[in-house]
C-alpha cells in the first residue's frame, strides 16, 4: 500500500512539475469546458459588459479515476458601476494536484465605451496574487527517494494581466495575457529550476445566430498560445431552444471531446454540467471530466438588456 502510495505521489509531482513548465498533456491555468460562460476566467476586459452583476461558481474534477487528478473551484463575481462605464470584479480560483494546492485571488478592472451604435469595446486590467502549497509530509517519512526529501512548502507570487474586448449583442472577440510576471517555484521543492509560470496568450470569440423563433445557435472558439507548449484550440457549437435549454458539443484538438448541457431555470439562474473524455494515453486510466456551474444574475432597473444573457 506504501509503495502505491510513493508512486502516485511521483506521478502527481511529475503533474504537478509539468504543469509549471508548461509540458504537453498538463496546463498552468484552469482549463474548462464551459469556458464561453467565463469569459472572466482568462480577460479582465469582459467584466461589466453583460450590464449586470454576476456571480457564477464552477466545480470541475477531472481525469476521475485517477489518483492525484486536478480538482478545480472557481468563483467569479463582476459587476458595471458609474453608470456602467467601468466595470469591477473578483476571481477566485482553487486548484488541486495531488499534494499541490494552488489558490489565485484577483481583482478584475475594466472601462467599457462605445465604438459605433452597436459595437462596444472593453479594456482591463487585473492584478492579484497566488499562494502555492505543497505538502507531502506523510509520504517523506517512508522513502528515502530524493524526490519527497523536503518539508511542507508554501510560496507567495503576485501577478497581473490585461485584456482587449470587443462586443456587440450578437458576437464576442477578444485577447489577453492574464498573467504578465514570470515567477518562479524553485522555493516549493528544493530542486533547482523546477519550474515558473509562463506567459499564456488567450483568444476569445462567439457569434450568435438566429435560426427561427425557437432556436438559436452560438458557436464560440478558445485559443491558448504559450512557450514550449503546442497550441491549444477549443471549439465548441451550442444550440439553444427557447432560450431555455442549451445543449452543446466542444472539440479541444487533439485533447479531449465534451458534451454540454446547461438550463436557464429563470431570468436570473442558469445551471450547467459538462462531460469530457481524454483522446490521448490519459483515457487508459481517467473516467473522463466533470463539471458543474451555476450562475446567477442581478439585473439593474435601469439597464435595459436582453434576457437571458447569451455571453
């Protein structure tokens, strides 16, 4: 039982180890199927152009299955002020790796303005902090293996970003660097160069069509460019009847493939669950991802906008 445990704390530490150096199979920030409904997440630029204030949580676990797979809790809460010229919000995110705990905290900014009668445009800024532990105490003391011969370890790295948004009511383009500084995480393990935080350019974008008086469709892409990593491509088509049920299929190249399902319970409340399965060598051992948001809206009295929100 000890030696199980030993190996699949090596194997989430090599995650973990990958994951900070950007390797092929692992990823430094959040990764979501459900990433068109928080656009937040990756471009301080989006918070306050929906014209409400919003709070939407996000569970996801992923590779089930596997022993040491990323858990993920997301809380995103944005929200116009100043008569809706600026826009203000806070991301929350928590990630778990095996023994590796990551909590992000930002504060999101953005001045949103007018470029013709129906095209609008966003610029933000975002800066926060991180805290990274990593524990492995209980597994130190029963090998002699280099690997584990350090103690509890924790790590403070403030960061910042910035993001362009351009919108309209029927389509979204946007790009973003969310986090400019590239710190390192030698302090975590002890071991030289083990790893940093790389610059991540994101690209964002989504139409919606009108099909007829009862159906809708929104196709919408994800872009992630980053150093010594390929390129990262999601691509997902919604269709969406009656404004109430939104049913979805993503497609992340040479990845992974997902279903989407998402329900507008009220003007104010949309649920959501997504499934996604591995399509490389990690569906031998994964169940595939699951993921769960809720969001909720407040909508202000004297903001005239269109219910239910399409992005």
């Amino acid at each position: 039982m000890i030696k199980n445990n030993i190996r699949s704390l090596k194997i989430v530490l090599i995650l973990f180890a990958t994951s900070i150096t950007v390797n092929t199979f692992a990823q430094q920030d959040v990764m979501l199927t459900q990433y068109s409904s928080a656009l937040q997440l990756t471009n301080p630029a989006y918070v306050g152009t929906s014209g409400r204030l919003n709070v939407t949580g996000i569970v996801r676990n992923q590779w089930m299955g596997f022993e040491g797979a990323p858990k993920s809790q997301v809380l995103l809460i944005n929200s116009p002020f100043l008569r809706h010229k600026f826009g203000l919000g806070l991301t929350f995110i928590r990630d778990e790796i095996g023994p590796t705990k990551n909590t992000l905290l930002y504060l999101n900014t953005a001045y949103n303005f007018n470029l013709t009668s129906r095209l609008k445009m966003s610029m933000g800024l975002s800066g926060g902090f991180n805290i990274n532990k990593l524990d492995v105490s209980s597994f130190s003391a029963v090998s002699n293996d280099p690997l584990l011969n350090f103690d509890n370890q924790t790590q403070f790295t403030p960061n910042f970003g910035t993001g362009i948004y351009l919108y309209s009511a029927k389509f979204y383009l946007g790009i973003s660097t969310p986090k400019l500084i590239k710190n390192t995480y030698d302090e975590l393990t002890d071991i030289p160069s083990s790893g940093s935080e790389e610059q991540h350019l994101f690209i964002i974008g989504g139409y919606l069509f009108k099909i007829n008086d009862t159906w809708k469709a929104k196709p919408s892409f994800s872009v992630k460019m980053v150093k010594g990593a390929p390129l990262s491509v999601d691509m997902t088509a919604n269709v969406i009847y009656q404004d109430k049920i939104w049913l979805g299929l993503m497609y992340r190249y040479g990845d992974a493939v997902g279903f989407i399902f998402q329900y507008q319970v009220s003007d104010r409340i949309r649920a959501g669950y997504s499934y996604d399965l591995p399509l490389t060598e990690m569906r031998k051992n994964s169940a595939g991802s699951h993921e769960i948001l809720i969001s909720y809206d407040l909508i202000f009295k004297d903001k005239k906008i269109v219910t239910p929100r399409y992005f």
